[in-house]
C-alpha cells in the first residue's frame, strides 16, 4: 500500500514537470525551424547577389542581371518583399581617384531600404578602399529581403530575428 502511494506521487509529479518543461520545448523547436530559414534564406540571398555580380561583370547590363536575379529567386521572392540595387562605381575622374556611384539600377518593392553603397552621383562606401586605379570599375550588387518568421515569438516577449536580410557581393 505504500509503495502505490510513493508510485502515484511519482507520476503525478513527472506530469507536472512535463507541463512545466512543454512550453520551453515548443519554444526551442518553432525557434529552430526560424533560424533554419533564416539561414537558409541568407544563403540564397548570397548565391544570388554573386550570380548578378558574375553577370554584369561578363557583360550584361544591370538590368538584365535584376531581371535575371528576380527569376531565379525562389523561395525568396524579391519582386514582393525585398529589392535589388546594382551600382557601378569608377574613379572620380583623371586627377581624383575617390571612387563614384556611376550607375545605379533599383528594382523591388522595398523602398525603405536605402543602398549601403551609396546614391548615384555620390562617393561610394566600399569597404578598405578610399582611392580607385584609372580604368577600374567596380560592381556592387545588394539584395534586401523581408525577412518574416514563420512563428512570431514576440507575441511570447522575444524578437531574436532581424527585420531584413541584407547581403552585398563586390565584383
């Protein structure tokens, strides 16, 4: 008779502990399948800012390399939530060899972002380089996407996943 009483106790204790942990296993797992995508959608991002990259820098012109980007977007779909900005940067001219936005192609529905590299027209921002050699020309491709989970733990108080997506690939 006390042993059943010790084994009752016992299960109902394991109930509750189950009831207690529950919440923080469900949490741990829909964050799991968020950083997966979110990885995921990060590598996308920069498989596709290197192809553009590749393209305009055999030839094509900016905008065959945006059009060319937004077919081959799956699972992203930039054309909805996101933006591709493809600058071209050369030197400032003979004597001045501060690097320069000369063309710049936007294309997406996210215009809250702004270019990292800068404006057409304006001194780009390119990372370790301040001057540019005669003849050099630069091409910048961005991506931005929407970044949106899938389970939104904020409602639980937690925001662990950025806004946007951002890469950038130099060519």
């Amino acid at each position: 008779m006390v042993v059943d009483r010790k084994r009752r106790g016992q299960n109902g204790m394991a109930y509750v502990e189950l009831m207690l942990i529950t919440p923080l296993l469900a949490i741990i797992l829909l964050g799991s399948i968020d950083l997966g995508r979110l990885i995921f959608f990060s590598q996308v991002m920069a498989n596709l800012t290197r192809e553009a990259g590749s393209l305009v820098s055999r030839g094509s012109t900016p905008e065959q390399a945006v059009a060319a980007t937004e077919l081959s977007d799956d699972p992203l779909d930039i054309s909805v939530n996101g933006i591709v900005i493809i600058s071209r940067v050369r030197r400032q001219g003979p004597f001045d060899s501060t690097p320069v936005i000369f063309e710049q192609v936007a294309n997406g529905p996210l215009s809250s972002f702004a270019s990292r590299v800068g404006v057409l027209g304006a001194t780009a921002n390119i990372p370790g380089i301040t001057e540019l050699d005669d003849g050099v020309i630069l091409t910048a491709v961005e991506i931005a996407h929407d970044y949106d989970p899938v389970f939104n733990l904020s409602a639980w108080g937690m925001s662990p996943w950025p806004d946007d997506l951002y890469d950038v690939a130099w060519f």
